[in-house]
C-alpha cells in the first residue's frame, strides 16, 4: 500500500513540474521549494505563530507612554561658572648657574624654607680670587696715576689729552675690578625669593656649565588657580570678581579673579583664566586638579535639578524633556552651577513640567501622559 502511494504521488509530481524543473538535483529542488515557502510567507503573513493579535494587543501597542514629571518653579540664584583647572605657583623659579665651576657645597634640602638672598650651591672660586685681588691692584694704581696726572695738569706739566687718558685707564681698571667682583659673587648661587625647595638638581663635585640648574625654588603665596572658559561664557567673567576653588585633595579655598585672558588658544579657542588665592600655610600643592567657581555678579531665575535628567540632543546640546500641553518636548538649558546643593540650570519657562523619569524612552513631539512626581530629589 505505502509503495503504491509513493509511486501516484511521484508520477503526479513527474506531470505536473516543469523540465528544467525535474532536471535539477534535489537538494537544490528541497533549497528553492524552502525560499518559495518563506517568501509567501513574509508577503501574506497567512501564517502566525501563537494565533491573530488580539485587540486588546493592538491597543496597548498603541499606548500613549506614561513619563514622571516634576512641575518647578524658578528661584533667584546666584549664577556661578565652573571650571575645570589645576593649581599652580604664581613663582617658581629654576635657579641657574651665572658661571662655570665644580660645586664646593650645597646650603640646603629639598623641602626646606629659603629667604630671598639666601646661599644655595657655591661654585669653587679656582683663580677666580687671584685675578679679583689682580684687578683691585690694577685699580688703585691706575686711582694714584690719575691723582698725579691731575697735579701735573694744574702744574702746565700734562696736555688734556694725556689727561684724558689718565681718567680712561682708571675707568678701565675699575670696571675690571667690579667684574671680577661680580664674577666672584656669582659663584655663591642664592633664591631669588623667600620659598621652598622644590627641587635639587646637582650635588657637591658636580661641574656646572653657564646656565645649569641649581635648585627649583617655589613661592607658597600667592597660589593660583587656573582654568580656560569657553569663548560664549568669557564675557560674564572679569577680573575682580570672586571664585571659589575646589581641590581634589579635599582643600577650599576663597580667590579672586586676577587675569582672563583677551586672546583665545587657537587650538580650544578657549580663553585662560587666573584665580588667586591665598597659602599661607603653604598647604596647596602646585598641578593639584580643582573645580573653579567663579560668581558673577548677578542673579538668574534657575531651577534646582538631579542631573540624571539632563539628556542631549541631536546636535549635542544639553538639556532637559518638558512636557507642554500633552507633549514631549527637548528645551535646551544652560548649567550655572553644580555643587553640594544640587546642579542648578537656567533658560526655561518660569515654571516648567520637567520629565525626572522616562526622558529617555520618548522623543521630541511625542505624545506622553505625566504622572506628577512631589518630590522627584
């Protein structure tokens, strides 16, 4: 019986399928008949796994998103810009060698405390002393040559011009003489200014050419902090105005403005800005990160935000998901301030229903039902 109706259903098929048809192999018949199937299949959709879609599937497809919402009102604050930046010492000096010689001793430590004037590395003096105490002989014998060419002038005994020539080798010897001072003085290499020792760079025995280092000196006071601000915010900023600095060791500390820049890195087109403030425990540390927040003048309607909610749009600009009149709409803000208090953004309506959950699972236009949010932070 089963070979019976294997042999109808074969000639049936040998009838009515083309030649070309029957000519191929039959994994290739099994592939096409597959994509045939598959094809009618994407085309009609007569065929659904788990049944038709309901009604009521279609209508929570087509739900209207629900989205948290906080309805704030704005509050005078005080507008800060922050900066990211880092510290630095207003001084800080490589002390250099203004002549050759082997070094004879150093008078310091790294970390210790220096006066200005004070002797840090002395360079042996070699000759040095011997052609000092030569150009001092030369002085004052050229001093006793001029004192007698003078008496001979007033005697008729010496022309003007011999004169002349007695004041200009005195001139001469004594400007050798105040060289050779200089140059022994210069062997004894002391701090500029009052400071600490940042670095030491050479040790006893060490040959120092003209212009090696010393010793790096760094002033504790004043300190400076330092940041760039961008070229839209630049204006708001002027020198003067009041900054509080944050470290990330943990300090603040109160500043002033003390310089902004007039012309931009060509690179950032950012502009630099100097805060200074005080050290006078020379507890700062110079290259230290900080947060800059300068305090303009003035005061801004601002709403007090998480900044979880903040989100960007297309074009990278920040800001938050309103919902106005039913829809979802992106409002771009503008960040005046963001510290212990909360971040705090300006450039919105005097009150705003602000989306604090769901912003990021709707679009700009859409359609959204707010659940109001008392406390949203």
């Amino acid at each position: 019986m089963f070979e019976k109706t294997k042999a109808l259903i074969v000639g049936l098929y040998e009838r009515f399928m083309p030649r070309f048809w029957l000519n191929l192999k039959p994994q290739y018949q099994w592939a096409f008949g597959i994509a045939v199937v598959v094809t009618l299949y994407l085309a009609t959709g007569l065929f659904r796994f788990g049944g038709p879609v309901t009604e009521k599937a279609q209508a929570k497809t087509n739900a209207v998103p629900i989205v948290r919402v906080a309805r704030l009102s704005a509050v005078p604050h005080e507008a800060t810009i922050t900066l990211r930046g880092h510290t630095e010492a207003l001084h800080q000096v490589d002390v250099r060698a203004e002549v050759d010689g082997v070094i004879a001793s150093l008078h310091f430590e790294k970390g210790d405390r220096v006066k200005q004037g004070q002797v840090l590395c002395e360079i042996k003096l070699n000759d040095r002393g011997a052609l000092a105490a030569q150009a001092g002989a030369q002085m004052a014998q050229a001093s006793k040559e001029l004192d007698v060419a003078r008496e001979l002038f007033k005697d008729g005994f010496r022309s003007k011009t011999q004169m002349a020539q007695a004041q200009a080798a005195y001139e001469a010897a004594k400007a050798g003489a105040a060289t050779m001072d200089i140059h022994l003085a210069n062997t004894r290499i002391r701090a500029p200014f009052a400071g600490i020792v940042e670095e030491r760079y050479a040790n006893v025995g060490d040959y120092l050419p003209v212009g090696s280092k010393c010793a790096m000196v760094l002033a504790p006071e004043p300190f400076l902090a330092i940041g760039t601000v961008s070229e839209e915010l630049v204006s708001q900023i002027a020198p003067g105005n009041k900054a509080r600095v944050k470290l990330v060791t943990g300090e603040n500390v109160e500043g002033t403005v003390r310089f902004v820049a007039e012309h931009a890195d060509p690179a950032t087109r950012t502009f630099r800005v100097e805060v200074e403030v005080p050290n006078p425990d020379a507890k700062l540390r110079s290259g230290v990160s900080a947060d800059i927040m300068i305090v303009p003048l003035k005061q801004v309607p601002a709403y007090r935000i998480s900044p979880g909610i903040l989100v960007l749009d297309d074009s990278g600009m920040v800001g938050v998901r309103v919902v106005q009149n039913g829809v979802a709409r992106f409002l771009a803000v503008q960040v005046i301030s963001d510290g212990p208090d909360g971040m705090w953004i300006a450039g919105l309506p005097l009150t705003t229903d602000i989306v604090t959950v769901g912003q990021e699972f709707v679009s700009n236009g859409e359609r959204v039902k707010p659940v109001f949010d008392k406390k949203p932070w």
